[in-house]
C-alpha cells in the first residue's frame, strides 16, 4: 500500500487517443506478431514524488476477423509525467485504442520549502 506523508493529495487526470492505425494503414492494422506504441503523459503539475498512475482502455476499436490481444500499462512514472505503453501480438487487427488515466499523489502547497 502507498501511503501520502501529509493531506496535500493532488489527482491529475486525462484521456488520449494513442493511435488510429486504420485510417492510414498503420502497423497496428495491417502488421502481425509483436507491436508497441508509446507515448508520454506530462501532468498538468508536478507531484513531490511520482504518484500512483492507473491506466485503463477507454474506447478499443478491433478486426472481427482476428483474435483480441491488448495489453495497456503505465511506465517510468516520474513526478512530471509517465509513458503508456500499447501492446499486441500475433494476428491481432487493432484499428485504435483511446486510453484513460488517473495519477494521485502528493502535491506541493504554496508554503512548502523547495530547494531547486
């Protein structure tokens, strides 16, 4: 369990779309075996250390013809931001993928000391 050493808890949130490979023929819709995307979140504020990051599918859009395989994660979670990071395998068609995320941690108040 993460605990927060003081009530200054900050939550940043947002929704991104990470590809839309069919309307241009992209490797997620026309490639096979093992595929990645990645892209960086910047956090509308810092947080003091890097926070909690959950990271969901939020709008999937896949072949019928093929066998669904999807794997989302958060990576290299920093204090200023974090990467998603999109995967498939195999037969796999994804035409696009909008991703969802939720980062709470602690944030700096006004008063704090911040030696830079």
């Amino acid at each position: 369990m993460r605990r927060f050493r003081n009530n200054s808890i900050g939550v940043d949130q947002g929704e991104m779309v990470l590809f839309s490979d069919y309307e241009h023929d992209g490797e997620m819709w026309t490639g096979d075996g093992p595929r990645h995307i990645r892209s960086f979140v910047h956090f509308s504020e810092a947080f003091v250390t890097p926070p909690v990051v959950h990271v969901s599918m939020s709008m999937w859009d896949m072949s019928n013809r093929a066998n669904s395989r999807a794997d989302v994660q958060a990576s290299d979670i920093a204090a200023e931001g974090f990467a998603i990071i999109f995967r498939t395998w195999g037969d796999s068609k994804v035409a696009r993928v909008r991703v969802s995320w939720l980062a709470i941690g602690e944030r700096y108040e006004p008063d704090d000391w911040r030696i830079d």
